[in-house]
C-alpha cells in the first residue's frame, strides 16, 4: 500500500459502494463476509460478469465485484491512462475497502492483466487468478480493427459493428446465442458512456505493453485460466506463462472465448476452488 496516500471513506449506496481512487471512484459489489476475495472484470464488461461464479465459490469469504475504471457504473475516464495506472487503482481500491493484509484477485483480461502488476508487490496479494489474460500486447491485426471501430464508439457509442465485434471477441457462438448470457455483455457495454469507453479501450486494450517480464517476479501462487477458443492465450500460452511464473500452474476450460466465468461458471469455480485449496495447505 502507498503509506503516502490517504483513502477517502467509501461512500454506500443500495448495497453497492463507490471507493475514491486514483482513476475516480470505482463502484464495486460486495457479497458475504470473511477473507478479503476481489473479482476484476475484463474490458467492455463489468461485475456483472461475475454473478453465474460467485454463486459456485462457496461461503467464508468476503466477494468484491468491481467496475473496472470508466467501465460499469465508475466513474467515467477523464484522461488516458494505463494498465499500470489501474493497478495503482485497484491498491487505492484495497485501503478504501479497509483491506488489513494480502487478499485473493480474480481477474479476467484486464482483470488479470492488473493482477499481474499487483503480484509482482508484496504483501498486496496472497494469490492470483488471472483469467484469459495474454501477456503480450493485442496482435495487430485486432490493434488495426479496433482503431477502425474507435471513431464509431466515439460518436455512436457500442452500436451495430462494435457491438458485435465486441460480442464476437468475448464470447462463442454457443454462449452469444444464450439469451441471458448475451444481455449480460450488452447491458455491460451500455453503462459507461461513450467518451470514457473509447478512453477505456484506448488506454486498457490498444495501448497494452509486454509484461511477460513481469511473469518472473510474481511472488505468489498463481492460476493461469485458458479457453479452447481464444486466439492470443491458448492453452500452450497459459502453460508457457506458468513455466515463467513462479509458483504458477495453468488450466484449460472448454466451451469459452474470453469470458470464461460467464460462459463456464460451474468449471471455472471449480478450478478456483481447487486453487484456493492448494494455497490454504501450502
């Protein structure tokens, strides 16, 4: 934690909370009591994405669901940032939540890509679930197709194409024509509002760096979560990262694209859950 660096109170609204941090004011949900759990969504999306799994984590720990910054009902983006900045936000986010020692992080795509940074300090985590999250930046090919569809998002918001390339890029077919799941993700994509979304993808997706370096000094135990059908982390990826990675170890989940804890939640949480008990007897 940053001792220079003093947090707000948080303040409550309607059983959900908005803590100040760096990045604005992060809404997060939270559910049960006990040991400190946080659930980081992935891009686009928001904790939402998160209520199919928690319901499988079992009791005996205290869920924070968090809106990732300028994404959900946060605060929208006033300027660009980065993943780096984010994890400055999610210790921010750790002092206002009253966080008294390391906790548990469960991130998807950005959710682990913020994951990574925190691991890497210590006494922030006490262990690492990073779901779906490529080290390496975004292939440029994808790079060139989501800096086509920016000025689109900028002035019409996630419509039409960006919605469905959004949809595509996040879920499989299977899952894309569940009626439930889908509105999920598009309810997600029409929270925040257009100007901070574009800063989102802007700042958390186009301008993502390599931090497979990052891998070599994470300091806690870590569970590197893969899909059968994402592109830039397949299975070999996931195993590769955890080779790097001290402490790590990978699992492959089918039927899923990028939003494995939507489209998988019974698997996901028993991957999780087998995790967690490795780190309870280590």
């Amino acid at each position: 934690m940053d001792p220079t660096r003093t947090a707000r109170p948080a303040a409550h609204a309607e059983g959900s909370t908005f803590v100040p941090t760096r990045l604005g004011r992060l809404h997060v949900r939270t559910l049960g009591e006990g040991p400190l759990t946080v659930l980081w969504p992935s891009m686009f999306v928001d904790s939402h994405t998160w209520d199919r799994l928690v319901g499988h984590l079992g009791g005996g720990r205290r869920f924070v669901l968090v809106d990732g910054p300028g994404l959900g009902l946060s605060d929208a983006l006033t300027r660009d940032t980065d993943i780096a900045e984010a994890a400055h936000a999610a210790v921010d986010l750790l002092e206002g939540l009253g966080a008294d020692g390391p906790v548990d992080w469960v991130g998807n795509a950005f959710g682990g890509h913020v994951g990574f940074d925190l691991a890497t300090r210590p006494g922030v985590l006490r262990s690492l679930v990073a779901i779906s999250s490529p080290a390496e930046p975004i292939p440029d090919e994808l790079r060139k197709q989501i800096r086509m569809m920016l000025p689109i998002l900028r002035v019409a918001g996630p419509v039409g194409p960006v919605r469905a390339a959004t949809i595509e890029a996040m879920l499989t077919e299977a899952s894309a024509a569940d009626p439930q799941v889908r509105k999920v993700v598009t309810a997600s994509l029409a929270r925040p509002s257009r100007r901070s979304l574009t800063r989102a993808v802007r700042s958390f997706i186009l301008d993502r760096v390599d931090v497979s370096h990052q891998l070599r000094d994470i300091v806690v135990p870590s569970l590197f979560v893969a899909s059968d059908d994402r592109g830039d982390w397949s299975a070999e990826d996931a195993r590769h990262a955890a080779r790097i990675a001290p402490g790590a170890e990978a699992v492959v989940i089918t039927g899923a694209r990028t939003l494995i804890p939507l489209e998988q939640p019974v698997a996901t949480a028993a991957a999780i859950l087998a995790f967690w008990k490795k780190v309870d007897l280590a």
